[in-house]
C-alpha cells in the first residue's frame, strides 16, 4: 500500500521486499536431484499430492507470466495445462505406475555411499588345494600374487598370505607364510598343510585366504582376501586356483533398516556366532591302535615283546584344532589314557606336556598287557588336558573306544581287533561326552 507525502512515494517494507525478491509467481527451487527418475534423501512426503500434479506436464516456460500466475494460484482453467514438474512424482513423466517413497530412498542413498575404493584392484593370487583322504589332510601351496595394491610410502608392500579355516577358532586354524620383502608381485611356493580335515570338514568349511600387508610400526594391514568352499576340491586332485582379491563381505547396510532392527540384527549375528563355537568340536586327536597276539614281533619296546600274553599298543600320535583354554588363546595340551574297568587303577599313562600350542604333535605310544578275549570286555578313553600350574588342569575333550561306542570310534575299535598285528590309524573328534570318573584331574 503506497502513501503519498507531498510528492514523495512511500513504499512500505512488504511492498519492497516483495518487489525485488518475487518479481512473479513463485517457483520452487530446481535442484539436481529433479532431472533424475529417484527421490532425494531430504526430500518431503508429508504433503499431499494434487490432482494437477498428477496430468502430464506441459513444457516448462523459463520465465513468468500472467498464465503461469494463473495456474500456480489454482485458479483459471489453464491450471492443469501449466502444472510444474515435480521431482517427487517419478510416474510424471509419462509412464504408468509409481516408485514407493521409501524404497526410492533406499535406493539413492546405496548408490550415494559407494565407495570409490571398491572398484580398486586388489591384485590377483594364485594357489593350489590338494585334499589327500589316506592322512586326513588338506595342503594349500600358496604359489604367487600379482599387483597386489600398494600399501607404503614407498608405493609397494611386504604381502604375506594367511590361512584360515571356517567355522572354527581363529588361532587353531591359522596358518602363515613367510614374508616378502618390498614388493607388488610377490613369489612364495609355500606349502600349508592342515591335519585332521576329515570329509565331514570338506562338506561344510570354507577355507578363507587373506593376503596382508606387514608393518613393523604399526599394526599389519589387510589387502584383500578370497573364500573358498572346500566341497569343490576333490579328494586326492590338486585343483589351482587364480582368483582376484576382494574386500570382506561387507555387514548390512545401515540405511536398508531403522535403529531398532540394526540392534536386532547385530544380536541374532552374535547369537549366531555363539552357536556356531558351542557346536565347534573341541579338537582332534590321531591315535593308532595295535593289538599283538602273544609272541608277536612287532614294533615295540624290548619290554613290551617280553610279553607272553599279548596286549594293546596304544599310539598317541597328535592333536589338532584344540580349543583355547588360556588367557593368550592357546593351551599347554598333554593327554592321558585309561583302560577301563580298571580295579586297580594301573593302566593311567600320560604324554609329556607340549607348551603354547593347539596343534601339538606328541608321537608318544603306551602298552597295555592283556588277551583279546579281555580286551572285549574293555574301553579304552582316551583324554585331553590343559596343564596349568597351581591350580586344576583343564578338560579340553576325550573319546571313547569300545564294544559299545559309537560311529568311528566303533569302527576304529573293531578294525583293530579284526587286525591282528596292524596299525590302524584314525582321526577322531574330542568330545565333552565322557564318564565323571575321569573329568577329575
């Protein structure tokens, strides 16, 4: 409103605001997002959509005219006719159906947080998987790499390869190869052998083959890694390999849940770890089993050939993938083995004590002084022992071997004794299943 003093004009404030900053009709702001068929994160669904926003679109006109006030305002039959584009209408554009608003935001928001970094290339590495059935052992000759990413100041690394066998405890099924100096394209023909790998463990482990970059300084870092289901290696066939590295799997997307399913999420993965490690073996052990009939000369010592009646040779050869008992993730492992019923608790014989390890190789063997038709009347339990000082030792696992044991425990024990004079080797699995008697160390 103008109001004239003398022959001054006065403008009110309104008046010259709206003058100089809406010379027309008012338009929202254009932004990128509105050339592109998604929806903007911070775009707004709370208001509702007009029946003009609905009708297609006439061009738009660069500049400001009395029609398109006309349209803006609602009012006039030309409202439809002139209607703006709108980014939040994807189905304006001339097509039949609509985006959800949700998952157009999800949409935009994984194409916005893509890394750059993940189009990198890793480098290449080349290894070989050998799975022999005879010794219940898998072989990987990790041969070479090639452009592996650089990782020092000085544009190259120090890659090392290491092992890992999944699901199970980190550092019983680590494996490590030397280091190589310097270098983007490093060379190791390096074999890692694996003990104990039964075909059950071919069926469902992977085998994870991460290369790492090593510092002195600082901690080691990591290059990239490949995963590697055994099921596909064949028994006694090399198969090789040439794969390309990648990152981890990464975890789920944060934008793709709210909070509260993200802490839900989180909880069912460590339950499902939790799971996994409870149902984990306790280990392995190689035992080897001999019965000598009377006056037999077999591999033994000059006290056990002076033996007129015979007996069981006991062979504690080693253990592998033992559970971690210590406080530094390893245990001081030692094994004892008893020959029951035993009256007068004589046959309790005991291996030497391996420290820091959970894959310990004792090749230490036992005699028991008994006919075959006593020995079927007996069980041999065998079990495993975390050494401690001052305190109580720790159960780690056992096995049971009779009459009346069960899978290939039963089968060791009866190949044995259909054996006379031959060493049967077989690999069992520790369990937590034995008799009270012997869980008192």
């Amino acid at each position: 409103m103008t109001v004239r003093q003398g022959n001054r004009l006065g403008i009110s404030i309104q008046e010259h605001m709206a003058i100089n900053v809406c010379p027309g009709p008012i338009r929202p702001i254009r932004q990128i997002s509105s050339y592109f068929p998604r929806l903007s994160p911070t775009s707004s669904f709370s208001e509702p959509l007009s029946p003009n926003q609905l009708t297609a679109p006439a061009p738009l006109s660069p500049g400001g005219s009395g029609q398109d006030g006309g349209a803006v305002g609602g009012g006039g039959e030309g409202g439809g006719s002139r209607s703006f584009l709108s980014p939040l209408l994807p189905g304006a554009a001339g097509g039949g159906g609509s985006l959800s608003a949700m998952s157009s935001m999800d949409t935009s928001i994984e194409i916005d947080s893509c890394d750059s970094d993940d189009n990198t290339s890793l480098g290449t590495l080349e290894f070989d998987l050998l799975y022999e059935r005879a010794t219940s052992s898998l072989h990987c000759t990790v041969l070479r790499a090639k452009g592996l990413k650089p990782m020092d100041f000085n544009g190259l690394a120090d890659p090392y390869v290491k092992l890992h066998l999944l699901p199970g405890a980190c550092k019983a099924n680590k494996l490590k190869t030397k280091i190589v100096r310097n270098t983007l394209n490093p060379v190791w023909n390096e074999t890692l052998t694996y003990c104990g790998i039964t075909e059950e463990d071919m069926y469902r482990k992977t085998l994870r083959v991460s290369v790492c970059d090593e510092d002195k300084l600082t901690h080691n870092e990591f290059i990239g890694e490949s995963r590697v289901a055994l099921r596909r290696v064949k028994p006694d066939q090399t198969k090789h390999f040439n794969i390309c590295l990648e990152h981890p799997p990464p975890l789920p997307s944060p934008t793709a849940m709210n909070t509260a399913l993200r802490g839900i999420s989180c909880y069912l993965k460590e339950w499902e770890t939790e799971q996994q490690r409870s149902l984990e073996e306790r280990g392995r052990l190689l035992l080897c089993l001999q019965f000598l009939p009377p006056n037999s000369d077999g591999d033994l010592k000059a006290e056990a050939k002076e033996s007129a009646r015979g007996g069981l040779c006991v062979g504690v050869k080693r253990c592998a993938h033992l559970a971690a008992m210590d406080v530094n993730g390893f245990s001081d492992p030692y094994v004892k083995t008893y020959l029951k019923p035993d009256v007068q608790k004589k046959s309790k014989h005991k291996t030497a004590v391996i420290k820091k390890t959970l894959n310990p190789e004792f090749n230490e063997e036992f005699f028991y002084e008994i006919s075959f038709s006593e020995l079927a009347t007996k069980t041999l339990e065998v079990t495993v022992w975390d050494y401690d000082l001052g305190r109580s030792n720790d159960f780690i696992g056992g096995v049971s071997l009779g009459c009346h044991s069960q899978g290939d425990a039963l089968q060791h024990w009866i190949d044995c004794l259909k054996n006379k004079g031959k060493k049967v080797e077989r690999w069992h699995t520790l369990t937590n299943d034995l008799p009270g008697s012997t869980l008192q160390e």
